[in-house]
C-alpha cells in the first residue's frame, strides 16, 4: 500500500490517494533467494554456486552461469 499527498496549483497538499497492489510471489523463487542471502552472510558462496552447479545439471545456461561463478570464487581466493 502506498500513500500520495497532491499538491494543489497553491502548491499545498490538496488530496490524498491510496494505492492497493497484490504482490504474488513464487516460494521456490523466495526460498532460492532465501539461500542465497545466507551464503552471502555466512561468506559461503563458493560453497554455495558449487552446489547450485551440482543441482543445475541438465539446465545448461544456469548450470553454466554457477559454473562461471564458482570459477571467479576460486580465483578470488587462489584456489583451483
């Protein structure tokens, strides 16, 4: 819900509106960045893009993209 003063042509506030928006979310999509916030706290994202490559086989642009991932982690923290 969000809520708009308008401003008058006196540039006082003349009216008010309130807007109602239905926000439909995803719980695989929720859980997923669920996940990912806590490797981001916990400093496991190598960890974490290892097992999202793991789990990706078979979805060759994602499984790609983690694999890409990972391969910058590694070199961040000179490992192979």
């Amino acid at each position: 819900m969000t809520i708009s003063n308008l401003p008058s042509a006196q540039g006082r506030h003349q009216s008010s509106v309130v807007h109602l928006r239905t926000v439909v979310t995803e719980r695989a999509v929720i859980d997923r960045a669920n996940k990912l916030q806590e490797a981001v706290d916990t400093g496991t994202l190598s960890e974490f893009a290892e097992q999202r490559s793991k789990e990706t086989i078979g979805e060759d642009m994602e499984n790609e993209s983690w694999k890409a991932l990972l391969s910058l982690f590694r070199r961040i923290r000179g490992t192979n």
